[in-house]
C-alpha cells in the first residue's frame, strides 16, 4: 500500500511539474506574440500610408487590452504619436485627420485603472473638432473601450479644441490654461478643480458643468452658456464673461473680482459669498431682484454709466 501511495504521489508531482513547464512556455511564447505585435504596431506607426497607421493604432489599442502591464507605455507611444501629428493646425477645411482622431480616440476612452502613473500629455496639440461624446456602443475597430471620455489630471495645456464634442466628459484636476475651447460642447462635463486661466471658452457650451475650484482668471467666457453650472469656489477673477448666461448657475464663494459682467444674465443664481461689487456691472446685467434692488449694486451700475467699461 505505501508503494501505491508513493507512486502516486510521485506520478502527481510529475504531472504538476509538468504543467507548470508548459505554462511557464506558453507565458514566454505569449510574451513574445505580444512584443512582434508591438514591435509591428509601431513601425506602422510611422508609414506614410494613413490606412497603415490606423492598423497600427487600433493593434495598439488590442495590446493595450491584452496586456494590462504594458498598457502605460502604449499609452506613452500614442499620446507622442497625437503630439508629433498634431503639433500644427489641419489645413483648411480639411478637417483633423482619421489617424489623429484615432489615437485621441483610443487615449480618451482607455480603461484608465491600467494608467499606473500615466499622465496624458496632449499639450499645444491642434485637436479642433474632436468627438469625444459619451458614448453607448462602439462599433468599428474599437471596441470593449469606456463610455466617457476620460482626459482627468491630463496636460491640456495651451491645446486647441474648438468646436469639441466633450460633453459628459471627465476632466477634472486636468491643465487647460491658455486652451482653445471656442464653440466647444461641455454640457456635463466633470471640470472641477481644472486649471482653465486665460483660456478661450467664448460660445463654449457649458450648460450644468462642474466647474467648482476651477482656475478661470483671465477666461474668455463671451457669450459662454453656463446655465445651471456649479460655480462654487471658482476663481472668476478679470474673467470676460459678457453677455454669459449664468442662469441658475451655482456661484457661492466663488471670486469675481475685476470680471466683467456686461449682458451677463444671473437670474436664479445662487449668489452667496460673492463680492458683485468688485465685478464690471453694466445696465444689461440681469441681477436677480433682490440684488437688482441693491443700493450698493445700483450705485455701481451707476458708476459704470459714468465711466463706461474700464474692462
């Protein structure tokens, strides 16, 4: 009987040996399918052809999903690959090229918990009409990828996205100082504590954005529609926010010192905590009534009579 056992025994840890071998081969045969791709992906990369450089951005975004560990580095190659190609404006009415938009594509809809330190870096890159709604299906070579475009703590910097589809997106704690965001669509759009100084958001649409803590100095916000956004806490500060409609938009705490306000509509804002007096206010600003009512307030419509804007 002890024979049998010790048989059997030997016979089993032969087998797990055994098994062991063969996955540990089939781990460095897979790791090495997985490097040929990459390796192929990224000399495609670099053709002329643009059929042959989407081949290689969509292998990418497969290796991406199949290798979690190598997801970072991917990430790396597209977003040099976005900042290479799209460190001049498209040519006229050409419109952003389908390669472009396919690695900023891949990029803002990456499952982001294999980021590992992965910080987006799209800064002065020329992305002028990128979609980057939210979406319910994918169909094409993209798939398995997020519904929301995910750009959060992403350098923006100085980046020109006009005429953008970002709605819902998620960009929050991201960098768009000095940004082009002219026409551009953020109905939704998660921006809290993102840095938008001296950025151009004039028609932008930011109708219920969360925008709390976000830096605004100096932010073209002309004609912006900010209907029913979350202000609170945001720096304002010699924001043009003319002819702005901030109705029902949530502006407690938040700075407007030196912004000018001329045309501005803030009915049904909630204004608490907010110095209007160090703001331009003209006759065509529309103050809620209570405000409207202000001695204090009017006085300084008064004054804008006089003087004219000083903005």
């Amino acid at each position: 009987m002890l024979g049998v056992l010790l048989s059997s025994f030997i016979a089993a840890a032969g087998i797990w040996y055994s098994n062991d071998q063969v996955s540990q081969e089939m781990g460095i045969a897979q790791e090495g399918q997985i490097t040929d791709r990459y390796t192929k992906a990224v000399e495609n990369l670099g053709e002329d052809t643009v059929d042959v450089r989407l081949g290689g951005i969509y292998a990418l975004q497969r290796i991406m999903e199949d290798s979690p560990r190598d997801h970072p580095t991917i990430s790396d190659v597209l977003a040099a690959f976005v900042r290479t190609h799209a460190g001049r404006p498209p040519k006229k009415d050409a419109g952003l090229p389908a390669d472009l938009r396919a690695a900023a594509t891949v990029l803002a809809y990456r499952n982001h918990t294999g980021d590992k330190g992965f910080i987006l870096d799209l800064r002065s890159t020329h992305l002028p009409g990128i979609e980057l709604q939210r979406r319910g299906s994918v169909e094409g070579p993209v798939t398995r990828i997020g519904s929301v475009a995910y750009l959060n703590h992403a350098n923006l910097w100085h980046t020109d996205l006009s005429g953008a589809i970002l709605t819902d997106a998620r960009i929050s704690n991201a960098n768009l100082d000095g940004a082009n965001l002219t026409e551009a669509d953020l109905r939704n759009a998660d921006l809290h504590k993102t840095m938008l100084n001296e950025a151009d958001l004039h028609y932008a649409g930011l109708i219920n954005a969360d925008l709390r803590n976000a830096g605004l100095t100096a932010a073209n916000l002309i004609y912006a529609n900010l209907r029913g956004a979350d202000l609170r806490n945001t720096y304002l500060t010699d924001a043009d926010l003319r002819y702005a409609s901030l109705i029902r938009a949530d502006l407690r705490n938040a700075n407007l010192d030196g912004a000018n306000l001329d045309g501005a509509d803030l009915r049904g804002a909630k204004l608490t905590g907010v110095n209007l007096l160090q703001a331009h206010l003209s006759p065509d600003t529309r103050l809620p009534p209570s405000l409207a009512r202000d001695p204090a307030i009017k006085a300084r419509i008064a004054e804008y009579k006089k003087t004219g804007n000083d903005h």
